[in-house]
C-alpha cells in the first residue's frame, strides 16, 4: 500500500462532510419529527388511521371545498333573509290586523261593497214599487223577503234613507275608510308575501338537502363523516400539515440511510488499506475516528518519506562543500602570498614597519585624513568670521542713519536697544493707523444715516403737508382728529348701507324712493306702536280668518266637485282619501329618511372632527415608512369650495395632493389610511383580521419590502392575510423574520 493512496481515500471521505454528525443530526431530527406527526395524528379527528397509511387517503381538493361553502354561504343568507322577510311579513301582518281591529272596535266602517248592496236593495224595491203602482202586478211574493211588517212604499223610504246614510257616511268617515282599506290591502299583500317567502323557504330547503349530499359524496372516499366547510378546511389544513411532515419523515429517514451506506463504505475502504500499509487494528464504528487515525498515520509516514530525502539532500551537498573548499583554499594560499609582497611596499611608502596590521595602518590613515578635515574646516570659519563683522557693521550703520532721521533722541542708545525701541514705535503707529481707519468709516456711515433720514423727513414732511391740504387742516397737530372724523363717516356710510339693504328686502322689490314717498307722510314717533298693533291683529285677527277661509274653500270646492248627481264622488273621494293615506305614509317615511341622513351626516361630521387629528398623524408615520422618507408626513387642507383635501408633505417642505400622486403612491396612502384606522378601532376594540387583495400590485421591490415589514409589525397584534399572485412578494414575505405562512391557491406561483 501507498501513503499516497490513504491520503486520497481520506480527502474523499472529508469531501462529503462531516457524515457521523449528519446522521446524528438526522436522526435527531427524525426522532423529533416522529413525536411531531404522532401527536399531530392523536389530535386529528375525524380520521382513524395510522402514519403509513396517510399517503393513501383521498381527500377532495380545496376548490371544490371552496365551492360548497360558497354555496353553503349563499344558501345561509337567502336563508336569513328569507327569515327577515317571513318576520316582516307577519309583523305588518300583526300591525293591520291590531289597527283594523282598533277602526272596528270604534264603530263599523263603511265600504264600497256595503254601499253597492244598500243601492242594490233600494233599486230592487223601487222595481217592485214600480210594477206595483205603475203596472197593477202583484208584487207581494217577492218582496216578501224585503217588507216583514211594513209596506213596500216604507222598506223603499228606508233603502233610500240607508244607501244615503252609507254614502254620507263613506264621505264623512273617508279618513278610517281609507285607512280600513289600506289595511285590508296590507294584510292582503303580507298574505301573499308569506306565501311566497314559503315556497322559497322549501326550495332552499330543497336546495339544502342537495347540498348535504353532495357534500357527503365529497368525502366518501376519504371515509370521513364531514363538519361544515369551514371547519374541514381546517382540518383539511391540519390533514395536509401532517401528510407532508409524514413525507419529510419519510425522506429524512431514507437519507440517514444513504448516509450510514455511505459512512460503512468509507470505513471499509480505509481498514483494508491499512492493512495494505501492514497496520493492523480494530476497526471503530465512527467514520470520523477511522479518518482522524489514518490522517495522523499519514501524517507520520510523509514526514519520515521528507526527513530521509532532506538528509540525503544535505549528504550530497556536503560531499560538495569539501571538494569546493579545497580548491578555495589553494587558491587563497597562492593570493595570500602575493598579497604580503604588496604590504609590504605600501608600509615602506607611508614610513610603518612591514609587520603593522592592517588595522592598525587603518588607524594610522583615518588619523592623517581627520587632520586635514580640521585644518579645512579651521579655514572656512576664518571666512565666515570676517564676512559677520563685515555685515555687523553695516546694520549699525543702517540703525544709526534710521534713528537718526525717525528719533533723533534714540541717537544715544546702542543699535541693538534702538532696534527694539523702533519695533515698538512701528506697531503703536500701526495700531493706531488702524482705528483712524475704523473711525474714518464709522464717521462716512453715520454721515450716510443723517443724509437718509433728512431726506425721509422731507418726503414725510410733504405727505403730512398734502395730508393737511386734503383734510383742510390749518396745522399738522388738525390731523389726529381728522382721521377720527374720516372713521367715524365711513362707519355711518356702512351702517347707512346695511339699513338701505335691510329696507329694501323688506320692501318687497319697491325702490328707495318710492319707499321714500310712501314714508314721507308718516311720524317716525307712532311707528313702534303702529308696528305692535298690525302685528298684534295679523296674529289674533287676520291669520286666523284666512284659515277658516282656506279650509272653507277647501271644503266648498269639494262639495262643487261631489255635486254632479251620481255616486262617481264619493268613489273619487275614497280613492282621494286612499292616495292621501299612501302620500301620508311616504311623507312620514320620507321624513324619516332625510332625518336620518341628516343624523349620520352629523355624526359622520362629528366622528371625522373627533378623529382626523390623531388618525392623520398615525396615517402620516405609516405613510413615510410605505415611501421610504419620500413623503414626510400628511396633512389636511381645504379647496375654494371649503371642502376637506388630503395632501403628502416632501423632505422639502413641498406639499403633493393626492391628484397629483401616482397610483403606486396613491395606493400606499391608502394602505396607510387603512393600517392608522384599524390601529385607531384596536385601541377601543377587539382585534379584527386585516385582509388586503394585491395590495402591492403598484408598489416597487423597495417599498413592497417595507409595505411587508410594516404589515409584520402590524401582525403581532392581530391576523393579517395578503391575497397576492405575485411571486416576488411571496419571496420577500419568506425573508421576514417571524411567522409567516404562506398558502398556494389554485395553480403554483
């Protein structure tokens, strides 16, 4: 066997990694997820069978669950509202029935049909009455049944007197004969409505009973008694949940097994190699052992292989050093010797004995060329010595001809103090070079100020002057006064306006001068009086009488209108007083409405001043994070018809209203409005799952990945569901941290 071989069986085996943690890892792992799906299976109802057995279960797919509780749904609210309407119907029912019973209690209301029977009667009578009279026939057999103890020409009277009495009646009681009928015709319809809220009610049940069925077909194959929809898509879910642990289960035992294939393999290869190296052992179970023992023999065996062939490397290398060295050392011998012969002269030139050292003659000559040095450089100081002095006495010179000529009186001191004298003198006179100069441009700034300001005078001086001609003021001190008598006239001619106005409305359309003319005669001192008494008269006198007439032509015009010799009014006035009783009725409703459109208004009004503050702030901080800073905040405005504008607010102070928005922006203020609003409902109520539909559909990566996070957030306090058939939000949705449950509906993504 080769060193080399094992090496590579080695590298082999760390090439598919650490193989005895994976299988640990594994089968941890497989242990866990067995106590996972065994519990979740104890917990499974409905259901009965064993872990091995899941793979074979046909549950019905998800959209035809979906379509049964659609139906399911459907079919529950035409339940419910048929039940509403069943309810309706007997309460109004119940309502005309009390209210009919209430009109009769009251007396026996009149109708159209008792009024045609007593006209009837009272046309037969006069038929036999005739025949009799007119005719001679003996009518006695067939009016017998009218007459009882009186005559034919009493019974004709009474039917007369009793068809007039029903018609007056029907007139005079034309309020409760409409109302009895309206009734009557409310019962009639209800009637009908439960009929028909009935038969609808055992179709639906019909329809139900169909449903059941098929529903239960549904699950036939599964072998499962079924709940209702929504609860089996729960436990669709749970089914669904267990059947993949089970697959992963499954998968991870299958490859814990390749593993350990893969692991025995390894340890077989490596212990027949090492008995192919002549090492003889027993072998371990654990792979990672079998490669740390045959590394370190490895190890071993290669650094022996390069510990021989260093030393056989150094063995010919020194074989070759000696043979080198020899021949160096006769040709050192042979220089050494001419070399002797040339010291030898040298010393004799530079007067040393032969034997000196050639240290010691370095010596000698290091000492010669540092004299020489010193004896140089000696005559280079001497030079710059004299060219000091030189400059020395010029800058005395100098010093004495500038203090001289500047301060005489400096003339006595030496040149080095009357330099620093100088120096001294040099920066007071600057300094004071510098304050003349300030001085100098303060003196031009005040002088610019007094030229301005007297020119500001005059120019006020004028307008005061043309001010005191305009007000005819002798002097400028008039002028006070004239501003207050010029107020004073402009409130007058503003009150006189209002007056005009408030006259002229009163006036009903007349002018000012005629106004004027007709007031022109009349005492301004009597009006209050006369005011009290027309009021006092139109309330107590002429309201009262124009009431009474207008109900008297009301009542006149009717009886004009009932005057035409047949029973065609009182038919009309029933079916006046029937149309007034439905107007009524849609008036009351009518009122009804408008009052409470009026009251959610207000209180749509109120909700909004009471919340829009803090909901816009909320909506704001949602709104910046859904742009990524590009919108600041939101803020409220309004428009030239003063009605409530919404507007975003930039980095810069700009503000963007909502036309102005794109729709991606546009959507995102959306999403904000929504998120402050729930937050606002959640801090008074219970929490309410937040559903959105391809919310992000307009939205960029950046902020559909903060629209993500923003709904993450929102998640910890109540559920959020996101509708999206969008892959690139599944994916970003997947990287949140925390749980995220992502369910594919219908085709894969």
């Amino acid at each position: 066997g080769s060193p080399d071989i094992l090496q590579k069986m080695v590298a082999a085996a760390r090439k598919e990694g650490d193989l005895d943690g994976s299988i640990e890892s594994l089968r941890c792992a497989l242990a866990a997820l067995q106590e996972e799906c065994a519990a979740d299976l104890s917990r499974l109802e409905l259901w009965h069978g064993g872990l091995e057995d899941l793979a074979g279960v046909q549950v019905p797919n998800r959209e035809s669950i979906n379509r049964l509780a659609a139906a399911y749904d459907g079919l529950g609210y035409r339940l419910q509202r048929l039940a509403e309407k069943r309810e309706v119907a007997a309460e109004g029912l119940h309502e005309a029935a009390l209210r009919l019973d209430q009109i009769q209690r009251a007396g026996m209301v009149p109708t159209e049909a008792d009024l045609a029977v007593a006209r009837s009667e009272r046309d037969t009578v006069w038929q036999l009455l005739r025949r009799h009279w007119l005719g001679g026939e003996d009518v006695s057999a067939e009016a017998g049944r009218y007459l009882g103890e009186e005559r034919l020409p009493d019974v004709y009277e009474r039917r007369i007197a009793d068809a007039d009495e029903l018609a007056d009646r029907l007139r005079r009681e034309a309020d409760r004969v409409a109302e009895s009928a309206a009734l009557q015709a409310k019962q009639d319809a209800g009637q009908r409505a439960l009929e028909g809220v009935a038969e609808q009610l055992a179709v639906a049940a019909a329809e139900q009973a169909g449903l059941d069925a098929e529903w239960r077909e549904l699950w036939a194959n599964a072998g499962i008694e079924p709940r209702s929809p929504r609860e089996m898509l729960v436990w669709l879910d749970d089914f669904e949940k267990l059947r993949s642990r089970n697959s992963e289960m499954r998968a991870l035992r299958q490859k814990a097994g390749q593993l350990e294939q893969a692991r025995d393999r390894h340890i077989q290869q490596l212990n027949r190699q090492l008995l192919a190296l002549g090492v003889e052992r027993e072998a371990s179970a654990r792979l990672e052992t079998e490669l740390l023992e045959c590394e370190a023999l490895t190890q071993r065996l290669v650094e022996v292989g390069q510990k021989r062939l260093v030393l056989d490397k150094k063995i010919i290398e020194r074989e070759a050093e000696v043979h080198a060295f020899s021949a160096t050392l006769r040709l050192a011998t042979e220089a050494l010797a001419a070399w002797k012969t040339r010291w030898d002269g040298l010393m004799q030139r530079i007067g040393l004995p032969a034997s000196t050292s050639p240290s010691a003659a370095g010596d000698y000559i290091e000492q010669v060329k540092a004299l020489f040095a010193a004896q140089n450089e000696a005559e280079k100081l001497s030079i710059s010595i004299a060219a000091i002095d030189d400059q020395a006495a010029s800058l005395q010179n100098q010093v004495a001809g500038i203090t001289a000529a500047v301060t005489p009186e400096l003339t006595a001191l030496s040149a080095e103090d009357a330099v620093v004298r100088l120096n001294s003198l040099l920066s007071e006179n600057r300094s004071s070079e510098t304050k003349r100069q300030q001085i100098e441009a303060q003196i031009e700034k005040v002088g610019q100020e007094i030229r301005e300001a007297k020119l500001s005078i005059r120019s006020m001086s004028e307008k005061l002057d043309s001010l005191c001609a305009e007000a005819k003021c002798d002097s400028r001190g008039q002028l006070g006064a004239a501003q207050r008598r010029s107020d004073l006239y402009l409130g007058i001619r503003a009150s006189i306006a209002a007056l005009e106005e408030q006259i002229l409305e009163a006036g009903e359309g007349a002018s000012m001068a005629v106004l004027e003319a007709e007031s022109s005669g009349i005492d301004p001192d009597t009006l209050p009086v006369r005011i009290r008494e027309l009021s006092s008269r139109i309330d107590n006198e002429l309201e009262p009488k124009r009431t009474v007439l207008a109900e008297r032509k009301g009542w006149q015009e009717k009886e004009l209108a009932l005057m035409d010799g047949s029973d065609r009014a009182a038919m009309f006035a029933d079916q006046a007083q029937a149309m007034l009783a439905v107007i009524r009725a849609d008036a009351e409703r009518y009122v009804r409405v408008k009052l409470a459109g009026r009251i959610l208004r207000d209180q749509i009004e109120q909700y909004r001043k009471q919340n829009q503050g803090p909901l816009v702030r909320r909506a704001g901080q949602y709104f910046a994070m859904l742009t990524l800073g590009s919108f600041n905040d939101l803020t409220t405005d309004f428009n030239e018809q003063d009605e409530p504008l919404l507007a975003g607010i930039r980095a810069s102070g700009e503000k963007v209203y909502v036309t102005g928005m794109s729709t991606g922006t546009r959507d995102q203020l959306y999403l904000a409005l929504r998120l402050a609003s729930l937050e606002k409902y959640m801090e008074s109520s219970e929490p309410m799952p937040f559903i959105v539909d391809d919310v992000l559909v307009h939205f960029d990566d950046e902020r559909s990945l903060a629209a993500l996070k923003t709904l993450s957030v929102l998640a910890e306090k109540t559920q959020v569901i996101l509708f999206t058939h969008h892959s690139q939000a599944v994916a970003q949705a997947r990287q949140l941290p925390g749980r995220v449950r992502v369910h594919m509906l219908g085709a894969a993504l």
